[in-house]
C-alpha cells in the first residue's frame, strides 16, 4: 500500500515542484490550498490517479479533520510567506502560519509524522564571520520570521517530527515566485539590464526550489533517523552578499549593471551566514548551483516577461 501525504498550500511556489516529484515516487498525495493567486501548476498531476486535491482553507477544522485520517505524512506549507506580505496583515498571518500550526498539531494522532518547513531568517542578525547552526539561538527579526519559529517550538515539541530550516529559495516553478531575491535580480537584470541595491553587503544563504524538495523526501525515506530535530537546508558555497549575487549574474548577463546606494535601507535586514552540515551528514545532497538557477531563471524570463507571479 502506497505512503498516503496530505500537503496544506500544495499549490504553492513549492508544493507545485514537491507534488509531482512525490507523485513520480509512487506516493499518495492530496493537497489543500485556498488557490488565493489563481495558480494552476498542478494540472499536470491531475491525471495521476494517487492525486487528490480539494479547495479548501488550511484553518478550516471541519476541512482537516477528514483529510487527516490515515495520513502517513503531514506537510504544511501553507503559509503567509515572505516578511512583505506578513506585515500587511499581521493578523490573518498569525492565523495561517501559527494558529493553524498549533490547531493540526492537536488533532494529529502522535503516529503521525509532520515534516515543516520553516525559514533560516529566524536567525535575524548573525555575528559576523561565524557560522549560524542549528544550536544558534533564533532571533527573528521580522513578523514571518517570528511566526514560523514559534510555529516550529510547537512542532518540534509536539515530537514525532522534521522541520526543515530552508535557506532563501530561488528557481522556477509552475506556481513561479518573482519576488524572491534571486529570481527579482535576475529579473531585473533580464529586463531592466539595471539594479541598485542597498546594503549590499547583507549575507544570505540560498537554495534551489527543486531541492528543497529533494530534502522533503530524503526526509521522508530517512524519518526515523532524522526525527525530532531541525535541520538548515541550503547550498554550502553560497553564502552570499547582494554585491556578490550581483556579479554571478552579470558575468552570464554581460549588459547587466548594478550599483549599490549609499542611501536607503532594504526592509529585509536579515544578515548572516549559515551551515548546513548536519543535512550533508544524513547523506542529502543537493544538485543545483546558483549559477544553475541564474542560467534556468534568464530562460524563464524569455518566456515570462510580466511579473505577475509574487506573494504581494
């Protein structure tokens, strides 16, 4: 009998690279989302008999307490994400990203796994040239970043658990996000040939969406070693600054140019470096570089020239 998922907002800039790939893997899987951006990336998997999808609000208790039964997996990734979209309304991102949590959290039998991904910018400001591990006290300094790490406490202290640290994403997806920093420069680059950065010297790490989905399932196939812990997940050679980003992606987009401002302030202050050794022990190894993404990314952007695929 097939390991059955349920997904919450597997609709989403991820859910819409992971369904197929559980799919290909001979799981069960249905997904929950609201479909609030009109999205349409899992219509491929509709053909696929060991796919169910409803429309449906990952809130809602009369909704999950049907979908949750004889559920081998759990993987919520529905979510109010990104620090822009969080902080237009407060609320109903406390309601989706924690509420929501705490709510299924409850109605799961202690059987049942959840794998959850949360974000490295819980880690806020890093110290300078030291390494943030899964040991380093999280200091979120944005309201995403505050309600996706209590989110994980609860989960993790519910047990039975993996929840996945997940370095700033970038990458195509039939559900496309552009508003992500690397997919935005590359963007900007493709289209403007300009940007002008600020504080760009700020350090993030990053990861490929496709892998980000490999560590989904790596997780899945090796629960029970890995259960019970958080775990970063991103590319170990880039930890990077916004100026270093920048000229990855002129030396493929020769006419790109970008300066960094001496005045202005980016809202995202987040600023630090991560490691991601404990994942690489476990044996998950991701495939794509960042130059990969930025070579993937200038041919998306032949195609798609509007940016009409954002969070906010």
């Amino acid at each position: 009998m097939s390991t059955k998922v349920l997904i919450t907002g597997g609709a989403g800039y991820i859910g819409s690279v992971l369904t197929p790939l559980l799919l290909k893997n001979s799981y069960q899987v249905t997904v929950l989302d609201s479909f609030i951006f009109r999205q349409n990336g899992l219509l491929d998997c509709c053909e696929n008999s060991n796919f169910e999808v409803i429309r449906g609000d990952c809130r809602d208790e009369r909704v999950l307490k049907d979908l949750i039964k004889n559920k081998d997996f759990i993987i919520p990734l529905a979510a109010m994400v990104g620090a822009p979209l969080c902080d237009i309304d407060r609320e109903t991102a406390n309601s989706v990203n924690l509420d929501a949590i705490k709510k299924l959290c409850s109605m799961l039998s202690k059987s049942q796994r959840i794998l959850y991904p949360t974000t490295n910018s819980g880690y806020g400001i890093g110290e300078k040239d030291k390494f943030c591990t899964e040991e380093t006290p999280l200091r979120p300094i944005s309201f995403y970043g505050i309600t996706k790490s209590q989110a994980e406490k609860t989960i993790l202290e519910r047990g039975n658990s993996i929840t996945f640290r997940l370095a700033t994403a970038f990458g195509s997806s039939p559900r496309m996000r552009m508003d992500l920093l690397v997919n935005d420069f590359v963007y900007r680059a493709v289209t403007d040939h300009a940007l002008v950065i600020f504080e760009g010297h700020f350090k993030r790490n990053y990861i490929h969406v496709r892998d980000i989905s490999k560590a989904f399932l790596h997780g899945m196939t090796n629960f029970e070693k890995m259960k019970d812990q958080p775990y970063n997940v991103g590319l170990e050679d880039a930890n990077l600054s916004k100026i270093e980003l920048c000229q990855i992606i002129q030396k493929m987009l020769l006419q790109f140019v970008f300066v960094e401002s001496p005045i202005g302030e980016d809202p995202d202050k987040r600023d630090y470096i991560v490691s991601n050794k404990k994942i690489l022990s476990t044996g998950y190894k991701p495939d794509f570089t960042i130059e990969h993404g930025v070579q993937e990314l200038i041919k998306c952007y032949t195609i798609v020239r509007k940016n009409q695929y954002a969070n906010y």
